[in-house]
C-alpha cells in the first residue's frame, strides 16, 4: 500500500528502436536491454532508450547489474514520480522509497513481503492513483539442484485486448470495475495464503475504488485490458452472475501463452514493467529459500 502521487507521463515519441542492444523477447511482450550500465546513473541517451523500449514491450530487463538502493531509486525516478510506501518497516534501511520482497526471517520477523504477486494483478489497481511502473532487482534468487525458482510470469493486456472477440469488446466497452485490496485478501486466504484476518478499521481506510475495463495507455494510445483475478471483484452494474462469468472469461482470454512471457531470474537483474499494459503473477515454488529482492513503484496517472 502506498501514498498516491500525480504520474509523469513519459515522452511517447520511441527513439532508436532499432538500437542493437534492444533483443524483443517475446512477439508480444518483454525486450533485454544489453550493453547498460545502471550503477552511477545514465546517460540520457540510454535513459531516453530504456523509456522507450519500455513503452513498446512493456517488460525490460537489464541482466548483470551491481546497483545501490540510490541507483535503482534515481532510475525510478526518472520515469516518473515515486511512491513511499507505508510498509517503512519493510524498506531498507534509509531508503523509504524501496519495498524489500523477500522469504527470510530474522529474529522471528519477515525482512520483506513474503507473498508478493502471489495473484494475477497488476500494482496497485485498487488505489485511486494506481502505479504505472514497477522496477525490481534481484539480490538474491532461489534455486534447487541448479533450477532456478521463483520464476514471475508477464502477459500483455494490449495484446490480449487486440486479440479479444468483438462480442466481448462490445460488452465492456464503457464499463468499469471494482477493485479492493480487501478482496484481494480475501482471495489470498482462500488460496491458503497466512493473511491476518481483515478488520472494520482497515475496510474503512481501503474502500474500493472504480476503474474502467478498457484502459487507454497513456503513452501509447493502446487499449489495455485492466481487471484483474488479484484485486477485481465485480462489473459495476451488472448483476453478479453475469459479472463472474464475464470476469473468468477475460481472465482466462489474458493468461494465453501467446501473450506470456516468463521471467527467470538471474542476481543482478533490473526488471521495470508497465502496469497499465501488463499482469503479472510471482511463483511461489521456493519455500525457505531465500530470496530478496528490492521494489521501487511509480506513481499514477488516473486510469482513462
């Protein structure tokens, strides 16, 4: 949970995606950025690079990084602006703008979010002023008899929109839908996930917000799919029934392989991606082995 703050859109122009070190991952998501030093700041240049490969695969990494919390909080920042979270406990020490997400324990308290992403979701959608980017850097990543673990899985809303029948797009074309994070808990706990029970004080400070089904990329101009199995309850104004049957309809149309792609973490790797034209959804197939990541979110705009 975090403040809200105004987002900065990014400049929609894409220059220089022809660059060599931009290798697409995926036809419909996710693109490594080879050849960038993030440690000490970037040029601005590769800043204007990353921004934009950004904006066209909506998933980037950047493998083999050695950064800082200052690093990875002055590249964030240069997206847009960044949220501080309420979760101070959880960041690391003197950076309140980073999340630790991390499995370990030390004297008997969890150092970070344990089950981070744990739905499908996208961040922060059950806030007025939900996040538009994300950045995560791997420090230490799970693995098994030399498998790696822990694996995040990315699909692509606009994809899945352009890909999603005419019947459907007219049936939730102008419509909007609720997102809470107490229903996300709630979907937590009845996938067996330890969560506190919710009280009337925290369903009070989290009311649900209301966000449309199709979203316009900012940027872009796309049309993006924006409900979610983590955090959207129900189709305002359409009785319940029909609401959950259209709801797994798009939820199951979103996860198709053809508009996936899946993350396998490396130490050292810097992942940004966009909230507005991706879902992702973390593997929690690691147990006690450790893993300890840093998260920075940037703020907003208001879903149109």
């Amino acid at each position: 949970m975090h403040q809200t703050q105004t987002a900065q859109s990014p400049s929609p122009t894409w220059i220089g995606l022809d660059d060599p070190r931009v290798v697409p991952l995926t036809p419909a998501i996710g693109a490594e950025i080879t050849g960038i030093n993030a440690a000490g700041g970037l040029s601005d240049a590769d800043m204007t690079l990353v921004r934009d490969a950004l904006n066209r695969f909506s998933v980037i990494v950047l493998r083999g990084q050695k950064l800082q919390p200052p690093d990875q909080i002055a590249l964030a920042g240069r997206l847009g602006p960044l949220r501080v979270s309420f979760m101070k406990h959880l960041a690391p020490e003197g950076y309140e703008a980073l999340t630790t997400v991390s499995n370990i324990v030390r004297d008997g308290k969890p150092i970070g979010l344990v089950d981070a992403g744990a739905l499908w979701h996208t961040d922060g959608s059950y806030l007025p002023v939900p996040d538009m980017y994300t950045a995560l850097y791997s420090l230490e990543v799970p693995e098994r008899d030399g498998k790696v673990l822990g694996d995040t899985l990315f699909v692509s809303t606009a994809a899945a929109y352009d890909e999603l029948p005419l019947d459907i797009k007219h049936k939730i074309a102008g419509r909007k839908a609720l997102h809470g994070i107490v229903h996300h808990l709630k979907k937590k706990a009845e996938a067996n996930y330890k969560v506190p029970p919710v009280t009337e004080a925290q369903r009070a400070s989290m009311p649900e917000v209301e966000h449309p089904i199709v979203r316009t990329h900012p940027v872009t101009g796309r049309k993006c799919l924006y409900a979610t199995e983590g955090h959207t309850r129900a189709i305002v104004g359409m009785p319940e029934a029909e609401s959950d049957a259209l709801l797994r309809q798009l939820w199951d149309h979103i996860v198709k392989p053809e508009f996936l792609y899946r993350h396998k973490w490396r130490v050292g790797d810097l992942l940004i991606w966009d909230n507005c034209a991706t879902q992702h959804l973390a593997i929690t197939d690691y147990g006690d082995i450790p893993r300890r990541l840093h998260r920075a979110g940037i703020a907003g705009p208001v879903p149109r």
